[in-house]
C-alpha cells in the first residue's frame, strides 16, 4: 500500500500500471453487455500494440498519434471479427475461439518482433521504438507526480461508452441482444450483426489498449507485451 499510495511517484505509477487496465476493461464490459465473452482481449490489446508500434516508425506528430491509435484500433477489431463471425453465423463459442486467437496473437507477434520487425540493435525479440514526436508525454503537476493523456482518454472513454450505451439506440440494440436474443429479433434487432459489431468494437478498444501503451509508456512492442505477462516491460 505505501508503495502504490505512499508517494507522488508511487501513485503516478500506479495510475500508469492502471491505464491500459482500465481501457481493456470497457472493451470486456462491452461484449459482456452485448452476452458475449470476449476473453481475447489481451490477444486484441497484443495486436493493437504492435500495430500501433510498426505505424509509429513512419509517422510524425499529432496526425502521427491518431494515425497510430487509428492503426491499433483497427489491428485489434480485426483480430476480433474472425470470434465475431464464428460465433454469429456457426454459434461456436467466443471463449473458445478468443483463448485461441490470444495464443495465436503472442506467437505471431514473437515472430514478428524476432524476425522481420526485430530492431537490429536488441538481442531480445522487440520492435524499434517510435518516433518521439508520436510519444505521448506525461504532464507533471508535481515534483514526483504526473499523469498520462492516455488515462484521461480512459476516463472520457468511460463517460463515452455509458452515454451510447443508454441513450442511444445501438446501445439499445447491444444492450438488448445481451439480455434476450430472441426477444430482440422479434423486436426488429439483427441479433447476428450485433454480435458482429459488438465484438469489433470491443476488439478495436482493446487495441486501443495496446496502441496508448506504446505512445504513452512503453515506445516499442517488446515480446510479452500483455498483463500478467512481462507486462512492464
């Protein structure tokens, strides 16, 4: 407690540990509402990173960042979609079908951090680090303590998520075929293409995760790269 409480550095660090937590937690949260187990986030959070870490190479500045977080999102809804598909047109179960898509996700990403992206200068599988003009600094407002943009995005995320989730209509709509399904249908919901959607965008805000955790802390994907696993680094 004294060490993640007891000092301003201690809890600016705590609040980073806490960052991309918090943005995979809204993308489990989503599924979760829409019925759907999502259990491959962290392989979703996996692929948004290195997404965003190859795109980070090439790209400078603000257009940079979005163009970064833009890749890493996408990275991680199409790592999504294929547990999506399956479980909308064949019923197979997303538990399944997210456990093996996170262990695809941490072999895949070890070849490619190993091998074709390898920063020649490591001896450990990681990609080179991104430009510094896509990092995202940490704004201090103490000796000692700081805080990252990429929390405040979580926290707006938060705020964002609950207001489309209840008060509008594919909130609604999500809501509704996590509940009932079949009521759903007969109350004109396509319950199939909300899977859909609904494990896409769960999937895209796990990559974003992934994406922040570059820009904000990390600078590079590094084999590993997921909580409970290396995970700082």
């Amino acid at each position: 407690f004294s060490s993640a409480f007891g000092t301003p550095a201690g809890i600016s660090k705590t609040l980073e540990e806490m960052t991309p937590l918090l943005i995979a937690g809204i993308a489990v949260f989503i599924a979760l509402k829409a019925g759907l187990w999502n259990i491959g986030v962290e392989g979703q959070l996996i692929i948004g990173a290195f997404t965003a870490a190859v795109v980070g190479q090439h790209v400078r500045g603000i257009p940079g960042v979005i163009i970064c977080i833009v890749a890493g999102m996408a990275g991680g809804m199409l790592w999504a979609l294929p547990a999506g598909l399956i479980k909308a047109l064949r019923n197979g179960h997303e538990v399944i079908t997210t456990i093996m898509l996170n262990n695809i996700a941490l072999l895949l990403t070890r070849y490619l951090a190993g091998g074709p992206f390898k920063d020649p200068g490591s001896q450990s599988p990681r990609t080179m680090p991104i430009h510094v003009s896509v990092a995202l600094p940490s704004i201090k407002f103490g000796p000692g303590f700081s805080i990252n943009p990429a929390l405040l995005i979580g926290f707006v995320l938060v705020a964002g998520i609950s207001v489309w989730l209840f008060r509008t209509v594919s909130g609604y709509e999500l809501r509704a075929t996590g509940e009932n399904p079949t009521a759903a249908k007969f109350a004109g919901v396509n319950a199939k293409k909300m899977i859909i959607y609904s494990m896409c965008a769960s999937g895209a805000i796990g990559g974003l995760a992934g994406a922040l955790q570059v820009l904000a802390f990390k600078g590079q994907f590094f084999d590993g790269f997921s909580p409970g696993y290396g995970f700082t680094g």
